[in-house]
C-alpha cells in the first residue's frame, strides 16, 4: 500500500507535469525536467509511473477524473435531450479551458492504452444515447447517434487549433450544439417516416429489457432495426 509520502510526491509529480504541459509543451517534458521541477529524485518518477508515457496517462487520467466531476446542475431532473445538451456544453468548455490538457487526454499518440476514467467518460455518453433511445428520441441508431454527439464536441474543440480566432461569436457554439442534437433526435412525424424510425429506435434502446429472446435473437434484432433505420433514413432522402 503506498505511504503518505508516496501518495505527497505522486500529487506533487503530476501537478508540476501538468504545469509543465502548459507551459513547454508535451513533446518537450522530460523525465529529468519534472524532477527537478517537483525536487524529487529520478528514480521516484520511474519507480511511480514507469516512463514518460506513464507519466502522460495518468495526467490524463487526472484530467478525466476533473472532467467527469462536473456535473450540470439538478442533472437528475433533466430530460436525456437537455442532459446531452449540457453534456455538450461541458465537454466543449473543459475543451477550450484546458487546450494542452485536452489535447494529451484526446490526441495523444503516446498513449498504450484508453484509460479507466477515458472509459467511464465514454460509458457515460453512451449510456445517455441509450436513455435517449429508449424515450424515442432518437432517428438514427445508438452508435451513430453516439459517434456524431462525441465526433461534434471534440471537434469544435480540436478545431480550435487550427482557426484559433474563430469562436469569437457565442453562437457558433450553439449552432453546432443544435444541428448535432436535430441531426440525431428526432419530432416524430407520421408523414415523413419518422413513426417508424422512431419506434425502431425506442424498441432497439429497450432490447435488454426482452428477456423473452436470447442473447442471438437480440443480435438479429438488432441488425433488422439497424437496417430499418437506413431504409427509413433513405426513404426520406428519395422523398
């Protein structure tokens, strides 16, 4: 079990490596500089992380630890839209907040492996799509409704690298929020084929509620409602 010391030093190690990532940059932090930096011996560093790429992941892992801690307020009274809606919100703002440790938590091609609290970020997203699913919300599937929530939000901010002066309106902001959340929930409408995507989608966000079928039948009905979803979505692109 570590000592107090040990647990001192590894808290002192990542805060000067953090201020030492916003400061220099990633690619120019050394082993030699944290150390000298935090007034610790080389050895405590390797012994505590192993290398540089050890070192790395656990400042990302701390910054997801902070980004997983802010929660919108009375979360739990809000629909599953309005929690996404905030959801975004925070992840864009901690995006742009934090510019250095957000791209080594996202963009870091160091890193082994996606970290534990990478992972419950993520679940975390994925379990919302699936509340939104499950309410009928959704007009495209899970995964997709998934990917184009996360792809938005981590591109506004990546984005920001390249066109730095771009986000000097508010509302671009907004309306990327928007046409993420209209590209992927749905108003049912019984004339447009959105009743059937709708019903899909509901159906396929309660799947594991169907005790009645087996882990096989739940597969294939996974992909029929898949392939409804495309042909619903094909359908009201011919129209």
């Amino acid at each position: 079990m570590p000592t107090e010391k040990q647990h001192q030093n590894r808290s002192c190690i990542l805060d000067v490596t953090e201020s030492l990532l916003r400061s220099i940059g990633r690619d120019a932090i050394t082993i030699r500089a944290v150390a000298d930096e935090a007034k610790v011996q080389l050895p405590t560093i390797y012994r505590l992380f192993g290398d540089k790429v050890g070192l790395l992941d656990a400042v990302a892992e701390r910054g997801f630890t902070r980004y997983m801690a802010i929660d919108p307020e009375h979360r739990e009274t809000l629909e599953p839209i309005e929690q996404l809606r905030h959801g975004w919100d925070i992840h864009v703002r901690f995006g742009l907040e934090n510019p250095e440790l957000y791209d080594l938590m996202y963009a870091n091609p160091y890193s082994r492996k996606v970290t534990p609290a990478a992972q419950i970020a993520l679940d975390g997203l994925t379990a919302l799509i699936g509340r939104l699913a499950a309410s009928g919300s959704l007009k495209v599937s899970q995964e997709e409704a998934t990917f184009v929530a996360f792809s938005s939000a981590s591109g506004v901010v990546l984005s920001t690298y390249f066109l730095p002066g771009v986000l000097h309106d508010p509302s671009y902001l907004e309306n990327i929020r928007e046409s993420m959340i209209s590209s992927i929930a749905i108003k049912v409408n019984c004339h447009d084929g959105g009743l059937i995507a709708n019903a899909a989608t509901t159906l396929g966000g309660n799947l594991d509620q169907l005790k009645v079928l087996s882990p096989n039948e739940q597969n294939l009905l996974h992909e029929w409602l898949n392939r409804i979803l495309a042909s619903s979505r094909n359908s009201s692109f011919s129209a």
